[in-house]
C-alpha cells in the first residue's frame, strides 16, 4: 500500500470524526480553545450532567468538578443561594438556578480564582410536583464573567427523560454562552 492511499483514509476518517462529536465533546473542545474551566451545580440532573463532561478524554483540563445538591439545604450551604428565598419560594425557581450557577463558580475556585463558566439544574422531574411546580418543570443556569442567563422549560416524558433532556439543553446553554 503506497502513501499516498492512506493519507486520503487517515483524512476522511477525521472528517467523519468531526462531524459525529457528541455535545459534551463540543463543550470540552470549546473550553480548552479558549483556556477557560467550567464547574457545575445539580440538583434534578443529580450528576449526569458533570459525569457527561468528564466522560470526554481531556475534560481534566477545564472541568473544575460538580456539586450534586439534591436536599434544599446544601443549595445555601455549598452554593449561597439564600437560605431565606428557599424557605419562602422553594428551590425550582430561575432565581435559584442562576444562583447556584454564580454560586458553583466559587465553590470551585482554585488558588481564589472562580471556575470561569458555572452551569446549574433545578427541577421537577417527577413523579410528583415539587414546591407548587409541575413535573416537568427545569430552569438551567449558566454563569460566566460577562453575565448569567436562566432558561425555563417545561419538558414532558418519564423522570429519566426529563433529566436527559436537562443535559442535553444544559450544554447547548454552555455552548450558546462560549
């Protein structure tokens, strides 16, 4: 086989490759292009969010880590969301979810510098309601230096696919914010 029959395969191999990267891969490669690190607060997505990150080979190099702050109280105590806005309105709010994203940042500070991009999820996913909220309902933060930004949802399905349909549209709001 002579050089020049691989050099087309090794090629298109790539561009194949590029075209099928999944979301989390496009999180990370954006991330590591721009040197900037990401941590995340989950309560409704419970973890699936920060382990899709950090399934990617190279995600060490941005991903700072994740807080899974499922009970109400650690949403105060590890991320600042004030104690009294939970008690009076719940945890499934926008105001909450952007919170926590602004909050995860400095939960996962290194050396005094905050994570440069926090992403959040709060919400319903059933079978019951929560705080007066239906199943169904999310609210996604995501936080950076030059702002934050929450977006409500109200998704339909099964609890788990609530919760992957959280992931999925969490790193599209990561992507849109990078």
């Amino acid at each position: 086989m002579s050089g020049f029959e691989q050099e087309p395969f090794e090629e298109a191999t790539t561009i194949t490759r590029r075209g099928r990267r999944s979301e989390p891969e496009r999180v990370i490669d954006r991330l590591r292009e721009l040197g900037w690190t990401i941590a995340v607060a989950e309560s409704l997505t419970g973890g699936l969010l920060v382990s899709s990150l950090i399934s990617v080979p190279g995600a060490s190099a941005c991903v700072r880590g994740g807080v899974v702050a499922y009970d109400t109280a650690l949403k105060h105590s590890l991320l600042g969301v004030d104690a009294g806005f939970l008690a009076a309105h719940g945890a499934v709010q926008p105001k909450v979810a952007r919170l926590m994203a602004d909050g995860v940042r400095e939960a996962a500070a290194v050396d005094g510098v905050r994570a440069d991009v926090g992403v959040s999820t709060t919400g319903v996913a059933g079978p019951d309601p929560q705080d007066g909220q239906p199943v169904g309902t999310v609210y996604i933060g995501v936080s950076t230096a030059l702002g934050s930004r929450v977006e409500s949802l109200q998704l339909t399905g099964s609890r788990e696919r609530i919760r992957e349909q959280t992931v999925r549209r969490a790193l599209r709001l990561v992507l849109e914010a990078l």
